[in-house]
C-alpha cells in the first residue's frame, strides 16, 4: 500500500480515487487511536465526541475488544454461519434474547450493517402477517439501501437523485414539541393515514427509533410509544424499534426502549454491539422471527465469527465497566454544562436526549428559526481546536454528542470546555 503522512496529500488522493457521494467531515486521516482520542497522520490528537457515529460506546480499541478478535483470529475468521454454524453466534442470539425488553421468548439473527437489519427486520414483519404497508416517521433514518431510504423521512442529502423508492412506505410527523408537533398530532395523522390513504389491514409495521438519529436526537415521549402499542395492538400491526444508533448503554439503559412501559415486536441493533466491526442484529417474538421459510434470511457475512467475538466483549465490557450508569452520570454532566450556557449562547433553543445520547439545537435568537450556518461554524470552530463533533436534524441545525462511554473524566472535561469555547467565540 502506497502510503502518504500528509493531509493535503492525502486529501488529493481521496478526491481522485473515490466518489464525492461519499461525503466525508474531516480534513485530516486518523493513524491511530485509543478509547477517546485519535491521532492523525500529521501526529495531530483529537478527542473523539463522534464515536464512529455510535459505534465506539466501549471506546478506540478497548483490550477486552481487541483481545477477543485476536483470539478469535487463531481459530477461524469466516466459515459462513449458513453453511458451517459456530457456537459463538448462538450464545450471542441467547444473550441479546435475554438482554432487549419484552417478557417473552425472543429469536435473534445476525447480519452486517443496520441497514440490512432494518430491511431484514421489514421483510420478517412482511412474512409474519401477510401485509405490505409500512409506517414510518418524519425525521427517520434507517440506512442508505432502497428501502431504508424510502423508510427515511430526510430527503437532502440521503434520498436526492435515487428514487423511486419501493412503494407501501407512509410517512406521519414525529413529535417535536419545540416546533409544534405534538404526540396527538402523530397519532392522528396514522389515524387519517387510515382514513385516506391505507388499510390498517394492511399495514404490516410501524417502525421507529426511540431516539431519533440523523433526524435530532428527538425523544420519542411515553405517550407516543404506548399510543404506537394500542394502535399495533388493535390492528395486528407490528411495533419496530430501531436501535442502531441507541442501543448498549447509550441512553443510560441497555436499550432506550427499556425507558417505556411498553416492548416492541422486533428491534434492529447494530453501530455499537460489536465496538467498531461490522454486525447487526434482528431481535423480536420467536413466533414472528420464525415466520420466514429456510433460506429467506442471512448473508454470506451475517454474523461474522470475528464480530460476533468483539460483540461478546463489548457485552461483557458494558456490564463490567458500569457503562449504563455512566452514561447516565456522563449525560447529566454535560447537560448541567449546556444548559448553563444558554445565557450566553442565545442560539441554542433546547438541549434534550437521554443518558449520553445528547444533543443541542441552534436556532436564530429569540425563536425557533434553524441556524444550520452557526452549527457549521460550531462544528468547525470545535475541529480546530482538536474536539471532533457531528451535526444532524432535518435542517442541520442540531449538534449531537456521541463520545465513548469509557472516555477519562479529564478527557471528558477537556471535550466540554473545547465544545464551550466553538460555541461562545
């Protein structure tokens, strides 16, 4: 391999050899990294508040992680679980049957990317109740395939120039209270989706994140979850959490669905359960996750014997290291910083989340006009001083914070006040 330890350089290289469809943050190439911090090839350290965009809940690296992989590597890498299975990828599926909410018997399969776990996740709904419609919310994302993009309710940048999308995908609002949406707004519009636009007989599913990703880090209230609930329950439709961007202590519990009083039928998962390898999880009803024939579901890599050793680890790593109270105490830190910023920050017009799941939202001052210029600046001014950030919301006006779950309170600290002076300069 041709190597270059210069940015520019490299940045040159990339720009001829790869697609500008593939939009990419930093001007700079990490070399290495470890828990928290990256460091480029410059020799550059940065503190790491992205994770792999919530895949490094355990951190760059963690030894536990590392060490399963490597002991993994000495026996096998790949046989195809389809064709000669491995007792790793059952234990796996008991654990994750036990873990997910919902008191009662649970089946699990694996694939590679969230993406494949939400199109997978649609296809058992489809096979277990002999219906086609899909709901779906504003502000939704659930992957860059067909039917993750007609799931997503995002156009600019995901959905521009690929349609059509496949058809029986309906969209309703989520609730958003700083703009006016509200939980009986989003129960009403699946109402006139009835009404005028598909039978609730068939509709297969209603899927949703609990915590909104891409769309700005909404909290999905209570009442919203238990209206889905009776509303699935009446019709025979099925409930969907997706949970690749919130799941494994992310939230302050080991599911965000594990804040409601009520389960879902099926839950995707992928991002953080295997620290950082490619693996996704189908977990649901062991009557629906049965209803695909033999054959209907897997992958040649589904399930990957190295990934499905890191996932071990990373399960092991949570419960060892107490991650899901200290995304509790991580998020109640940081959420203490932000709110006491808002006297001198008069952009910012609510910071909300659950656990370490956080996010602010900019907008004008003195109302609720999106500011995604500012959040730009924010995000660049936070880079420039060594402090690697993501954005997101509808209007790309909402600054999300996604740093590992095992980050040293020093590092920590130091994050804060680099994220405190990007947005008070």
């Amino acid at each position: 391999m041709k190597t270059d330890a210069n940015n520019a350089n490299l940045l040159r290289r990339k720009d001829a050899a790869t697609p500008r469809g593939v939009g990419v943050m930093a001007p700079f190439f990490v070399a290495r990294a470890e828990n928290s911090e990256l460091w480029d090839v410059e020799g550059r350290r940065y503190i790491d508040f992205a994770g792999g965009i919530a895949v490094l809940n355990t951190g760059h690296r963690h030894p536990k992680v590392v060490a399963a992989m490597k002991a993994q590597l000495d026996a096998f890498t790949h046989s195809a679980y389809q064709v000669v299975p491995y007792e790793g990828y059952i234990a796996l599926a008991e654990r994750l049957n036990q873990l997910t909410p919902g008191k009662f018997p649970k089946k699990t399969t694996f694939f590679s990317t969230g993406a494949e776990a939400v199109e997978n996740a649609v296809k058992i709904a489809r096979a277990a109740t002999g219906r086609s419609g899909i709901i779906a919310f504003t502000g939704a994302f659930h992957g860059r395939t067909m039917m993750g993009m007609a799931l997503t309710g995002k156009v600019v940048p995901y959905k521009v120039g690929f349609g059509p999308f496949p058809a029986e995908v309906y969209h309703v609002p989520f609730p958003t209270m700083l703009h006016g949406v509200t939980v009986e707004d989003s129960l009403r519009a699946i109402q006139q989706l009835f009404k005028a636009d598909v039978d609730p007989k068939r509709v297969a599913a209603i899927i949703l994140e609990p915590v909104q990703g891409e769309g700005g880090f909404y909290v999905a209230p209570p009442e919203l979850m238990r209206g889905l609930r009776r509303v699935c329950d009446e019709h025979g439709i099925l409930l969907i959490a997706d949970e690749i961007q919130t799941g494994f202590a992310r939230t302050g519990k080991w599911f965000a669905m594990d804040h409601h009083d009520v389960a879902p039928d099926l839950m995707t998962t992928a991002k953080s359960l295997a620290g950082g390898v490619p693996l996704s999880a189908v977990t649901g009803r062991a009557e629906v996750m049965d209803a695909p024939a033999p054959g209907g579901l897997g992958g040649t890599y589904a399930g990957n014997p190295l990934a499905i050793a890191a996932a071990h680890a990373v399960l092991d790593v949570i419960e060892e290291e107490g991650l899901v109270k200290r995304a509790q105490q991580l998020g109640e830190q940081m959420r203490g910083r932000l709110e006491a910023l808002r006297s001198r920050v008069p952009r910012i017009a609510e910071v909300r989340g659950l656990g370490a799941m956080l996010a602010v939202e900019l907008c004008q001052p003195g109302g609720h006009t999106p500011d995604p210029d500012f959040t730009k600046a924010v995000q660049t001014r936070a880079l420039e001083r060594g402090l690697v950030l993501l954005t997101c919301g509808v209007y790309a006006n909402v600054l999300r914070f996604l740093f590992p779950l095992t980050i040293p309170e020093p590092l920590f600290n130091e994050g804060l006040s680099l994220l405190e002076e990007a947005l008070t300069v």
